[in-house]
C-alpha cells in the first residue's frame, strides 16, 4: 500500500545542559505523522550541517558518522520497498521498530478473535453465561463477513487495524447488516475488547479506538401498565405450556429478575429476611451485586404453586424455566392472546416491576436499584424517566378534558 507522504529527517537535539555534543535524532514522517527516535550518537553542533543533516569535514569520525547514516537510509528505504511488495501499510511506527530491531507481530485479527472466544467457551457457565458467549462468536462472524466484504481477504493482521477499519466497520453493521445504533455499538464493544486483549499481549502498540468516539441512543422503556398486568394475570390458557411460561413472567414482574437469575432461581436462594418475612437472597449472575428482595403475596403464591412440578424437583429449582428464546417465543403469542398489542420479553417484566410495581407506588428509587441489582443508582434513573414521561402524558389529558370543560 502506497502511503501519501514519506519523509526521513536528522536533527540534533537541543540540550538544557550546557555541553559541546547533542544527541543525534532521526525523524520519521508518514502521511503526516512523526515519529522520532535516538540514534545513540552524538555530535557537536558546531560540526553539524543542518540543511545536509550531515557531519562537516573530512576526520575519520565525521566520515564514519555520515556512512552511519547512509547506511540507516539505505536498510530503511529497503525495508520501506518490501513492505510495499508484500502489500503491507507503510506506517511510522512500522519503521520505528524496523530500527529498533522489534519483531514485527504477524498475529491474526480472526485467528486472535477465536483465540478469545474458545478461551471464554471453557468458562460458561462458570464466568460468563452463553448468551455472552455467543455475542462474541456473533460479532467475529460479522467481522470476518466484513474484512471479507472491504478487503477481499479471508483475514487482517492485528497491527494493521486503524480508525478507518473501525469507522468502516460501523458503517457495514449500519448497513449492510441493518443493526441500530444500539446493536452496532454492542458489537463494536466485543471487538474492543480484542483489541485490548492484543495491546495487552503487546501484539499492538497503540489503541485504534482512540479517536472512535460514539454514544448508544437512549431508549426509554415501556413497562406494562397495571391494567395489562392484570389482564395478563387473569386470563385463562387452554395449554398448560402457556400458563406456566405466564406465571414466570407475572413472577418476573413481581420480584425484578432477569430471566438468568430466575432460571437460576433455587428453593436454597429463598430465606427469611430481617422482617421475619420471605425473601429472595441471592445475586445477579450479570453483575454478581446481591439483589434483596422481599415476596409479595403474587409471587410467593406462584412459588407455592410449582413446588412440586417434577422439573423443579429435578433441579431443586423455584421454577421450571425454559430457555430465553422459547420464552419470548411463546410470550408473543400469550400477548396475542390477550389482546395485548405489543412484543412481550422476559426483559419487560423487569421493567415492570421497576416502574409500575415499585417506583410508581411510591418505592425510593435507591430501594429499586437494590433490589434491581443494580451496580450504579444512574442505571436505574431510566426508569424514573419512564415515569416522568407517563406523568407528563397523563397532564396532557387532564389539560385537554380541563379545556374541552371550559368551552
């Protein structure tokens, strides 16, 4: 790849001490940056031609100075050549180790990736849960799609990412794959993290992040109010499957679990709290923060209501949970069901009892966060904004009945 600009430059160094030599420096400038290093030689300014940037006079130490130089030319100019035939990024910082005599990493972005992802394999569900796990091996599938896409290649060397291989990277998600803002970051953030894996390895020297500045777009949640609640709670299924994937929503809702921590949920993780009452006593499996939470009648009658289901005997578990992606999947159709016009998640039900279970009822939002799990109180503010929108909403009604009144 042929760079714009290239340029080698030798200088001496000015001193802050008063002395007859100054260390001799070389000056590296691709594309418009600079790099500069030592040559560990120095020289008298006196004897120095600055617009020849070379040693005056014919003694023996100024012709062995000069050959010096010449020669670092000359190796780096050769080395500038087989990069360009090998089809490798001219670059400052290249050069820079070619004189330091630095072993040029050959590491692979992909095979890096990979790497990482079987390394975090071995580890669900012990320190990662497999959701995590699969967002890596998704995001290394669409930046193989990518590099395969951009650069025609089946691979990229680590040490040749840059702001444009991220920047270009967003766009293609963007794109091409049609992610939102949101879900582009999410995946972008996965290769960060390889990207500090690699620096931290010193496979790479500088961040290509640095520059790569981007905020994810803030969403305000939308809880289920307490009438559809209700109308979810009382509605009668014809299948036992959808009862029970109904009932560990409804339970979701009342307690704030996130649907990794209710299928977690064990018979041990329920005890006796300070008010002799019961509560849930354990921790967020995503964070690892102890989320106490007092049972309010709905949910201890759902515990007492699958206490002996055969599932949960098995697993000595609270519920008989299936996976995430069977729960959406049935929720959808229990909200059809109901007449409920909107997508249902198990991710819903936390905001619900967020918003409509606690905060709206008057419960301290440090409290909720608690209770949430959450590490920072700013994580739970989001739902105190939902609140303010709804409190908002419900002015703009009175406002209008109030005018339809007076005319």
């Amino acid at each position: 790849m042929l760079e714009t600009s290239f340029g080698l430059s030798f200088f001496l160094k000015p001193s802050t001490k008063e002395s007859n030599s100054r260390y001799l420096y070389l000056r590296v400038t691709v594309d418009g940056i600079r790099k500069e290093i030592s040559t560990k030689r120095k020289w008298d300014p006196k004897r120095w031609d600055a617009k020849s940037e070379r040693a005056i006079g014919a003694k023996e130490d100024a012709r062995s100075l000069n050959l010096f130089l010449d020669t670092l030319v000359m190796k780096i100019n050769q080395f500038k050549t087989d990069l360009m035939y090998t089809e490798k990024t001219i670059t400052a910082q290249r050069i820079i180790d070619f004189i330091l005599g630095r072993v040029v990493s050959k590491a692979l972005l992909l095979q890096e990736f990979q790497n990482h992802n079987d390394e975090m394999r071995l580890l669900v569900p012990a320190d990662y849960a497999l959701a995590t796990y699969k967002r890596y091996h998704y995001t290394r599938e669409h930046v193989r799609n990518y590099i395969t896409y951009k650069y025609t290649t089946e691979d990229i060397e680590l040490r040749d990412l840059d702001y444009d291989f991220i920047s270009g990277f967003e766009i293609y998600l963007k794109t091409i794959r049609n992610c939102n803002n949101n879900s582009a970051l999410k995946y972008i953030s996965c290769l960060r993290k390889i990207i500090f894996r690699a620096m931290d390895k010193n496979i790479i020297p500088s961040d290509p992040f640095r520059a790569f500045k981007r905020k994810k777009t803030k969403t305000l949640k939308n809880p289920l109010s307490l009438q559809e609640l209700i109308t979810l709670e009382n509605h009668a299924f014809s299948t036992q499957r959808l009862t029970t994937i109904r009932d560990i929503f409804v339970f979701q809702c009342y307690t704030g679990l996130a649907y990794i921590d209710i299928y977690n949920l064990r018979k041990s993780d329920i005890g006796i709290g300070v008010d002799g009452k019961y509560w849930i006593l354990s921790s967020r499996k995503k964070t690892g923060n102890e989320t106490p939470i007092p049972l309010l009648p709905k949910a201890l009658e759902l515990i007492e209501k699958y206490q002996s289901h055969p599932v949960c005997l098995q697993r000595e578990s609270v519920f008989p949970v299936s996976s995430n992606q069977k729960m959406n999947e049935y929720l959808k159709e229990i909200a059809a069901l109901c007449g409920l016009e909107r997508d249902l998640n198990t991710h819903l039900a936390r905001h619900t009892f967020a918003t409509t279970i606690t905060l709206t009822n008057g419960v301290p939002i440090e409290t909720v966060s608690k209770m949430l799990g959450h590490s920072s109180i700013r994580t739970t503010q989001v739902y105190a904004k939902v609140i303010e929108q709804k409190i908002g909403e419900d002015m703009d009604r009175l406002q209008t009945k109030l005018t339809a009144n007076l005319t």
